[in-house]
C-alpha cells in the first residue's frame, strides 16, 4: 500500500514537474514587443500591396478610361492635396460629431431595452421579435419617413442612425443575458447580489463579451446609416464626409471620390482596430487568450 502512494505521489510530481517544464518552454518562446507588432502587421501591409496592385492592373487593361477610374497614384496625390485643405477635414469633423452623436444616443437605448427586455418575460413576448425585425431592415428605408418627418435636416440622419444602431445593441445584450450561466446567477444571489448589484457585478460581466460584439455591430450599422443619409441629405449647410461624395460624383471627380472613399475606408479601419482592442482584453481577462502568442 505504501510503495503504491509513493508511486501514485511521484507519478504527481512526474506530471506538474512536466506541465511547469511546458509553461517554462512558452514563455521562452514569448517573442519582443516589435516582433509581436510585426507579426501583425505584415499581413495587412501585404494585403494592402495586393489591392493596389490589382487597383494599378485594373487601369492599365483599359477596361474603363482613365477619368473614370484613375490610378493609385493619381488618387493618392488628390489625397494629399485634399489633406492639405480645409475641405476634407471640416467635412471628417462633421462626420465624426454625427457618428459619435447618433452611436451614443444608439448604446444607452439599446443598453436600455436590451436588459428591460431580457429580464422581462412580458416585454420579451411584446417587443423581442420586434427588434430583430427592426435590425434587418435596411437604413435606407426608414428616409423616406426621416425626411417626411423632419425634412432635410440634422435630425432626420440623427433618426436614421438610431434606427439602424440601437437594436443591433439591444440583441447583443439580450443575447449575452441569455448566455449568462444561471449558476451564477444563483451564486450571485446567495452572495447577497440583488437588483443592481446583480446586473452590475453578475450579468454585466458574464454578458460582457456578447455585449460588446452587439456594440460593434450596431457602430457598422450606425456607420452605414450615416454614410447613406449624408449621401441623401446634402442640403444643409455643413459639409461632410458622405456630401463630398455627391459632390465628387456629380463633377465626375473620381480622384476626390475615390480619395474620400479611401478615407472613410481607413475610419472603419481604425474603428475597428479599437473594438478588436477591447475584445482582446476581455478575452484577456477570461484567460481565453494566448498571451505568448500576443
């Protein structure tokens, strides 16, 4: 019996002594902070060097002239004489305070109905399906009513955006409270957490995740929706990102066209990279990353 524990004990240590020889082994292999951002970085410098060498291919075949579809570097130096200017960024200024209005109203409506609706079986069974048809439809259809409603104004793509943004929220915080594991729920509850306490140390972390892939969801949305009512609504008087468009279009300006295209382009880019940001922390802090590999 007792040489068995000693063999049972050893073949222990045999085990933890190899899994700390493992950890050991990977963090030797843990690379440099330069090294980690190369990694990232390549792939997307060479994706970019492909779309503009296919760009650059597509224009020497001739398929369309040259006015119409311009070169790389014909656009690129319209870019800089753009950058140069007032222009591009008084109509990026105004593009951003709209998008950062309209996807702020969008987060506390659609934070706010997503928990009404997810903790009430009541509101659920009115209201739930609505939303989900509510995300589907598409942002240009709900112009038409904007414009009746308030004319070309600010407040008719302030109501479009918010159309188009706060369900996509709110189903990410439905989906996410669904998801919650009612053991910790009930583990919460033993603990004392009631009411806000419940949501605040409880449901909002374990639903983290799933909220904010809704809060991403409903910026893409809420991006799209502006960019649609700015190239709809042009009469009011401050420039913007999607008027520009228009304007370009209708001078049969495809360098300032394509130019602006590449800007708003490169905002979702940078829009993105932030909300990859944030997931990467959380999944970070649920220890579902592999932190030798970042």
């Amino acid at each position: 019996m007792a040489n068995d524990t000693l063999t049972s004990t050893a073949r222990t240590d045999a085990q933890i002594s190899g899994l700390d020889a493992l950890e050991i082994a990977g963090r030797e292999k843990e690379v440099s902070r330069g090294n980690r951002l190369w990694a990232a970085t390549w792939p997307k410098l060479a994706a970019l060097a492909i779309v503009i060498a296919a760009w650059q291919l597509v224009v020497w075949s001739g398929w369309k002239p040259p006015y119409s579809l311009p070169g790389p570097l014909v656009v690129g130096r319209e870019l800089l004489n753009q950058a140069q200017g007032p222009q591009l960024w008084e109509g990026l200024v105004t593009t951003l305070r709209r998008a950062a209005l309209g996807y702020i109203f969008s987060v506390a409506v659609g934070l706010l109905v997503g928990l009404a609706v997810a903790r009430s079986k009541v509101l659920r069974a009115a209201i739930g399906s609505m939303i989900t048809a509510l995300q589907t439809m598409p942002s240009i259809a709900w112009f038409p009513l904007a414009i009746l409603l308030f004319e070309l104004s600010e407040k008719a793509i302030f109501f479009v955006v918010v159309l188009g943004a706060a369900p996509s929220i709110a189903n990410g915080v439905i989906s996410g409270v669904d998801y919650v594991p009612p053991l910790l729920l009930r583990a919460g509850r033993n603990l004392g957490a009631r009411g806000l306490n419940l949501y605040r140390y409880v449901i909002a972390p374990a639903a983290l995740p799933a909220i904010v892939a809704g809060l991403k969801q409903g910026w893409a949305f809420s991006w799209r929706s502006l960019m649609a009512g700015e190239l709809l609504v042009v009469g009011i008087s401050q420039t913007s990102l999607g008027a520009q468009l228009t304007y370009s279009r209708e001078l049969s300006d495809a360098p300032w066209l394509l130019s602006t295209m590449i800007v708003i382009l490169v905002l979702g880019l940078v829009v993105d990279a932030a909300f990859g940001a944030a997931d990467k922390s959380i999944r970070r802090r649920w220890g579902v990353l592999d932190q030798a590999g970042q």
